[in-house]
C-alpha cells in the first residue's frame, strides 16, 4: 500500500471513531439472588430476615408437610425453622436484606450468625433452582441487548455501546428497560451500574443496591469513584489492600495520587501498572460474549469429620452422590472432561488436591467415580476429614468430545502423569 492511501486510511479510521458513540458498558447484579428465588416460592416470607445456607435438613422436609391448598406458599411464617435452632458448621450463601439490618451475611458461620439474629428463618440452599433462575434472567438480557457477558450465576456485563436506545441518558434508559423485563419475567430484582468500562461499571452496579441504577461518566471519577476503598476494584484482594494500607493509601484517590512508577517499585510491573490504570477509571477490556467454563466442581463440608476407615461407608457414599451430580452437571451443560480431581479438606484445616488426566473425556458418574477413587488413593488418610471435593476439568462440548473419544478408543487408564495443584479457591461455576 502506498503512503496516501495508508494515511488515508489512518484519517478514515480517525473520523469513525471520532463519530463512533462512547463505551457504555453495564454491570448487571441481581439482589440478594439465593435468597430471591428462595422468596418466590415462600411469599409469605416477604420482608423477614431469612438466610440461606447449609445442606436439606429433616425440618426442612417435614416443613412441606404442612403446606395448604396454596401449596408452598400456603405454609405459615411461625413453621419454618429459625436460625437459633441450627446446630453444624455450614455457613450462610446469601441473606434477605431485612437479615442483613442484623449484620448477617455471605461466608459468615450460620452458628455465629444465629447469635446476631436468632429470629431470622433458615432455608437450605437449591442449586438446581438457582441455576434455573440464572439461565432465565440471562435468557431475558439477550433479547434485549445481545453483548453479554456471563460471569456467574447472578452477573453479568452487557456492552450499551451500539444497542438501539443504549447511549439516552448514558444508559439509564435501557437499564430501565432491563431490569422492568426481568422483574415482569422472573419476579426478581437486580442492580445496575452503566460506566465507561467494566472497572467502572462493576463498581457502580453497587451504589444504589437493591434494584438500583448509577450512571457513571468519566467526569465523575473524582467525586464518585475516589472517594471509595481501594478495596473496591474489582482485583484488590484483601492482600494487596492490606499491603496498600501500610503504604498510607486507603482510597482509590489516594492511589490515584501515586505515581505509577512508585507502585510498580512496590508491587511488581503487571500489578503496579495496572493498579495506576484502575485509579484513574481505565479498563480497555473487551465485553467477552461465550465464556466456556474451565472446571466445574462439586464439594461438601461435612456435619461431623470422618474417617476413610472408620467411616468408610457414608464417606463412600457422600462421594459417589458428589460424583454423579457432577456428571449432571457436565450433562446437563454439554461437556465431557479429561481431568477428573478431588479436594480434601483435613480436621487441622490444611487442604490438599490430586487429580488425573485421561486418555479420553467422560461425562459418566461411574468413570468420574472410579478415577476419582484412584486419586484418593495417593493421599494420606490418617487423619480424619472435614471436606471432601470432586472437580472436572479439561472440559470439552459435548460434540467434540465424542469425537475425540471416538478416534482413541481406550479405556480410562492411569496413564497420564498425575499432577498436583495448588489449592484454588474458586466460586463455583454454573
Ligand atoms: N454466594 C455464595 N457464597 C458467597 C457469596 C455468594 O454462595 N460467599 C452466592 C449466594 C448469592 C450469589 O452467590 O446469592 C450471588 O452473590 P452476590 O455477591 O451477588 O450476593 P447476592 O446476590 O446474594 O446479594 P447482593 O444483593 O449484594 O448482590
Ligand atoms: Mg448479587
């Protein structure tokens, strides 16, 4: 190409964007997810404090024994079990917002919790109904604006940009539209945050939590986005907020305020760069439409800690039903996987992981199952367990999987050199 016509092109490309619309990018959370879906089926629950948290108990099945004509919903307030009456060590998933006047919420003990709020009704958790809610208020998004990102069960990021009405009053107008669609649809309510870019938008889909919305602007950065935690972006872990703690910086302003040579000396060049971008509200990340899942994982906290020997038989049988709901899970999503690992969680708290790759994908229980034995197998058992996990990975479709497996016909074998992971704590994958 000839000098003109690159600079040509270079004006073209210029003028484009100068007339292209601004990012707008939204940052979709729904409200108190678990426990939303849990008050669709207990209306009657509306505006007590309820959490949910720990594994299907036999109040919770004989609760259903008390239903009237109306079914679920027909059953009284005073019947359900209540916080104060939880013995275990199971931990809160989520809690109404009514709970949450009470200081109970997300990770915290349900025993601890039950001293900070007694009264508050005690659900079990139900994935299988979570995911369904999940898939349906995504469902929804897509009609509505087709850039989606899924990023969990309850997120997810939605590119504004170029969506007929995504740029009237910097997104307000579409949000609006949005959240009316899943409300009307689903009976669930949702935050949003409409932004720049992700960083920004991430942020402000919590402002104005439950079913809010925050517009953010460049021009706001100052007056909205400084004065928070640093805490607050979305990659500062508790770690890195510590560290910038000690360093006198508290507020994303206050980090903003440091030279970005400054931060990489102390936090390494990828870190220290990119926390200078993040304070100054810059995130270039594209919104992602297909995210394939990694791994998926299946793990349990037991009532009471057991031993591979000595309490062989349920071990035995809380493994194998972790199996086969993951080959559900697997079925269900359309994946075989070629990795198949476990998860043990000692009485001393120290974890430890094995896994091991196959020759060919699976998605059946009992080769899950098997593999997974032998994994257990390389790990010491003296000592008695607290958790137990079993986790897929190497995933493939389906389709292509059945091909693979087709062209190789072997048998699941121990061939593939066993590796060991670092222990991840990751939120589960629906
Ligand atoms: N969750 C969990 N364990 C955690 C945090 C969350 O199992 N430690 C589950 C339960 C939540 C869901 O994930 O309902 C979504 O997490 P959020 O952090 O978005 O929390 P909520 O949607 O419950 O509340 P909010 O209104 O603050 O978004
Ligand atoms: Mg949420």
């Amino acid at each position: 190409m000839s000098n003109p016509e690159i600079l040509r092109g270079l004006v073209l490309a210029i003028l484009l964007r100068m007339n292209a619309p601004p990012r707008r990018i939204a940052h979709l959370d729904m409200d108190a997810f678990y426990a939303s879906v849990e008050l669709l089926r207990y209306p009657q629950l509306r505006g007590l404090p309820v959490v949910i948290g720990g594994a299907r108990r036999r109040e919770d099945e004989a609760l259903r024994l008390v239903q009237d004509e109306r079914g679920l919903a027909g059953i009284p307030a005073c019947a359900f079990p209540l916080l104060r009456d939880y013995t275990g060590r199971g931990v809160i998933t989520t809690a109404t917002y009514a709970a949450r006047q009470f200081g109970v919420g997300s990770a915290l003990g349900l025993m601890k919790a039950a001293r900070l709020c007694p009264q508050a009704i005690l659900l079990p958790v139900d994935f299988d109904e979570y995911r369904k809610y999940s898939r349906l208020f995504k469902a929804i998004i897509v009609e509505i604006a087709p850039q989606m990102e899924d990023r969990g069960v309850d997120e997810v990021y939605i590119d504004f940009t170029d969506v007929p009405g995504g740029q009237r009053e910097g997104g307000r107008v579409l949000a609006r539209l949005i959240q009316r669609a899943i409300f009307e649809r689903t009976g669930l309510t949702c935050s949003i945050g409409v932004a720049p870019n992700k960083l920004i938008a991430k942020m402000a889909s919590e402002f104005n939590k439950p079913n809010g919305i925050s517009i953010i602007h460049e021009a706001d950065l100052q007056t909205r986005i400084w004065p928070l935690a640093c805490r607050k972006i979305n990659g500062i872990g508790p770690k890195a907020d510590e560290k910038l703690a000690r360093l006198g910086i508290h507020t994303i302003g206050e980090l903003a305020a440091r030279e970005r040579a400054w931060l990489i000396e102390h936090f390494g060049k990828a870190t220290g760069a990119w926390m200078h971008e993040a304070a100054h509200g810059r995130d270039e990340r594209p919104v992602v439409l297909a995210s394939e899942p990694v791994s998926i994982s299946r793990e349990t906290t037991f009532e009471r800690d057991l031993h591979a020997v000595r309490d062989r038989a349920e071990l035995g049988a809380i493994f194998t039903a972790l199996c086969e709901k993951l080959a559900g899970d697997l079925q269900r999503k359309g994946y075989v996987a070629k990795t198949i690992g476990i998860k043990l969680r000692y009485d001393d708290f120290r974890g430890v992981t094995r896994d091991h790759t196959m020759d060919r994908p699976t998605d059946d229980a009992k080769a899950i199952r098997h593999i997974a034995g032998l994994c257990l197998k390389r790990v010491p058992l003296e000592r008695r367990l607290r958790l137990l996990g079993v986790r897929v990975g190497s995933l493939q479709s389906t389709a292509q999987g059945r091909e693979s497996a087709s062209n190789r016909p072997q048998a699941l074998t121990k061939s593939a050199s066993p590796t060991i992971d670092s222990i991840a704590t990751t939120k589960q994958l629906f």
